[in-house]
C-alpha cells in the first residue's frame, strides 16, 4: 500500500506539473506567434500604403492601381512635404496615427506583389524587393492566395494579403522566413527546456517521494502492527477465559449429576445459561480478533502471498454448493451459473474465503428467497457477480463506503445477524492481494450486487 502511495504522489505531482507547464509553454508560444502575424500584417499594411515610393515611384515601376501616389494624396502621410516623403517615415492606411516604419526598416523587407484582374489574370507583377522568388513563382503564389478566400493568411514562409478594389485584386507578400524561424528555434527551445525541467523535477520528486509519504507510512505500519500484535496480546486471555469457561461447565455437569437439592440444580442451570452467554462473546470476539489479524495481513499486498495457477471454476462451484443447505435452511435457493475451466494467478485458501465470505453475506442478508451466482470469463478477467434482495434501500453514498471496516448500511443488523462489519472489508482485501478489483451497485435500490473480477491466469 505505501508502494502504491508514493507511486500515486509522483503520478499525480508529475501529471499536475505537466499540464502547468504545458499551459505555460504553449501560452508563451500562442502569444509568441500573434506577435509575428500581427507584426507582418502591420508592415504589410505599410509596404501596400507606399509601394510606389519602394519601387521607384510613378512611372519607375509598378503603378498603384488603387491611386496612391498617382492621386497626390499627400494627407495621407500627415501632412508632409514632398521631401519629407521621400526621406521620412513610411505610414499605413491609418496615416500618422497608424502602423509606421523608418525608411531603413522598409528597404530591409523582402516583399513581393501581384496585380490580377477580376478574371484572376495577372496585369502586373513586381519582385524587385526579392530575389528568392521569380516573376512566374510570385504569380502562382498570389493566385493560390486569391482563390483561398482568406484576406490573409501563409503560403510557406511568406504572409499575404488580398486586397480587393473595383474588380482589382492586389496580392502583397512578405517574406516573415527569418521570424518564423526565430518562432520556431523559441518553440522548440520552450519545448525541450520543459522537458529537461519535468525529467529534472521527476528525480528530484522520486528522491523526495519517500521523506514526503513516510509520515504517512509510519502511521500505516504503526496501526497495522498495533492490530497485529493487540490480536495475539487479547487472543491469549480470551484462551484463558474459554478453558475456565469449558472447566467451570465440566463441573457444573458434575453438580447436576450428583443428588442434592433442588435450589442447587437451579442455580447450576442458571449459572449454566450465563457461562453459556459468556462463551458466546468470547467466541465472537475471538473470531473477531481473527478477523482484524487476518485483515491486516491481507491488506499487506500480494507480496504476503504464494500465487499459483488455480481452478477458479472449481473453487467458486463447491463453495457456493456448500451454501446450499444452510440458504435451504432459511428458506432460500441459490441459482448459479458458473462456467467450467477458468484458471486464475490465487492462493487456493484466500479464494475459497472470498467466495465463501460473499456467500455467507448473501445468505445472511437475503430478503428475496433467490439469490444469483454468476460467474464466467469476461476479457482477460474472471468475474465473478453475487446479487440478493434487501429490506434496505441502497444508495450510491452507502455502497461507496461498504467495503469499509465496520460499515453498515443499516446498523441494527448487527445483533440479528452477528456479523462483525468487517466481512466485505476482508473480501476487497483478498481480491486487492490477487490485483483484482471488487465493486458493488443497485439497479433499483433494492438488489445488492458484488462484482469481483481477478486476472486470468
């Protein structure tokens, strides 16, 4: 158990630390490469606003078939003089207030840009910001973007824009290689330093994982070694009691067999019935002490036990037939259905007590005279399923908590029944030493199901 704890703490530390980390990585990353694509769109929106005066100006180039420079529209630069045009910065669509570049920043672009009509033929074509890229590439590129139906968006390294304007179609490309690839080189730096943090953390918790559960593990082997030894420390007085209980029997047996007074052989009988009541708690606490020793053996882990292949099959069919008349002594009948040679990895012992111990329950708490025994491969399991009626509405709550030590859905039970509470305890035990995995559920609320399933061999 303290093995499967400390897994369960660098499981759950490590899945917790991961999903940060991922959230933080591809956060950096997501904001990383908005920064890159908002950054070409605003350059993109510049290099259109001023191809004229990047290519050479009218008549020295390409010509704005959107007006441009052709139109005189010097407004659109705040207000400047031609002089200051040519020299000064280089504005967007917005003017002044918008997207802006120096002078130096726009002849660093490496910018391409194609005209097509409304036929998508191409009319103009300009590559004399590149050198990457020729005439016929550029107007295979910008005919792919046109007919994406995208205002923007990447061709390979390159970020476009389509910009549509009575019945012209003006395709402008920016180079973003050397960005992307600064992207890429942070991306895969983010990833692989992550992944060098998370194995670096993994030993630094797989060190520490022990120091932090063995608190906890103290406390485990505390209570189980104190269960452990208080069993063999109660179970040598309760010997002691039962031999004089059994000796003072033997001679009350005398004392009523001698001829005497009347009054003597009624207080014999008397005392006769409480060393008799007297001898039925001390066989219950016994069986009791047994219990709890045996649990916490079990509870120990299948390291505690010798598996072997095993007929399961065979097993689970003379338990449950062994059942049979003590279910016919209280008015029941047991229905199985058990399928022949299934093999389980089991102790012969423990799987005859969990078979035995679900049996016992069902009998015992039957309130239907039927109860159903169903037991069959499914998978690589062996399952085997258990069901009665009770008086008892079931809920999801109580049967979440029945494999619990001394747990009851209805606790007044216990003095009709004399059972401990610690039955099914003892079962999920057995079934968690096989590795296997008990479960019990209501269809209606009203029919108790136990489902345990153990590995095939």
């Amino acid at each position: 158990m303290i093995k499967k704890l400390k897994i369960r703490f660098i499981v759950l530390a490590m899945v917790s630390l991961t999903v940060l980390l991922s959230l933080i990585v591809a956060g950096m990353n997501i904001a990383n490469y908005r920064n890159v694509v908002n950054s070409a769109d605003q350059r993109i929106e510049v290099l259109e606003e001023n191809s004229e005066r990047l290519f050479g100006g009218p008549g020295m180039g390409m010509q704005d078939p959107f007006g441009g420079f052709e139109n005189g529209d010097d407004d659109l630069y705040g207000g400047l003089d031609d002089d200051d045009i040519d020299d000064g910065r280089f504005f967007g669509h917005g003017g002044a207030g918008g997207p802006s570049m120096s002078r130096d920043e726009a002849e660093e672009s490496r910018f391409f840009t194609v005209i097509l009509d409304s036929s998508g033929n191409v009319r103009q074509t300009n590559v004399d910001r590149i050198y990457s890229i020729d005439a016929s590439e550029a107007e295979e590129m910008a005919k792919t973007a046109a007919a994406s139906d995208e205002d923007e968006g990447f061709i390979d390294d390159f970020r476009y824009s389509v910009d549509e304007e009575n019945g012209v179609t003006r395709v402008t490309f920016l180079d973003c290689g050397r960005t992307l690839e600064t992207f890429r080189d942070f991306l895969k730096a983010s990833v692989l330093m992550s992944l060098l943090g998370l194995l670096l953390v993994f030993f630094v918790i797989l060190y520490f994982a022990g120091r932090i559960v063995r608190p906890v593990a103290e406390s485990y082997e505390k209570q189980k070694r104190f269960i452990t030894d208080a069993g063999h420390e109660i179970k040598t007085p309760l010997a002691i009691i039962k031999a004089n209980l059994d000796l003072m029997d033997m001679e009350l047996d005398s004392a009523e067999s001698t001829d005497g007074p009347a009054d003597i052989a009624k207080t014999a009988g008397e005392l006769r019935e409480s060393l008799g009541d007297i001898n039925d708690q001390v066989v219950r606490l016994t069986d009791l002490t047994n219990d709890l020793v045996y649990l916490s053996r079990m509870e120990e882990g299948s390291g505690s036990l010798v598996l072997t292949e095993v007929p399961l099959s065979d097993i689970v069919t003379e338990t449950v037939s062994s059942f049979e008349p003590l279910a016919a002594e209280k008015g029941k009948v047991i229905c199985m259905e058990a399928e022949p040679m299934v093999t389980v990895q089991g102790s012969v012992k423990e799987l005859e007590k969990l078979v035995s111990i679900l049996m016992e329950n069902a009998v015992k708490y039957s309130a239907a005279p039927e109860i159903k025994v169903d037991f069959r491969k499914r998978g690589k399991d062996a399952v085997l399923e258990i069901s009665n009626r009770t008086d008892t509405e079931l809920t999801n709550e109580s049967l979440s908590h029945v494999f619990e030590r001394f747990y009851r859905t209805d606790s007044s039970r216990n003095s009709a029944t004399g059972g401990h509470g610690i039955g099914l305890s003892m079962a999920s035990a057995i079934v968690g030493a096989h590795n296997g995995k008990i479960t019990a559920r209501t269809s209606d609320g009203h029919d108790f199901i136990v489902n345990a399933s153990i590995q095939l061999a």
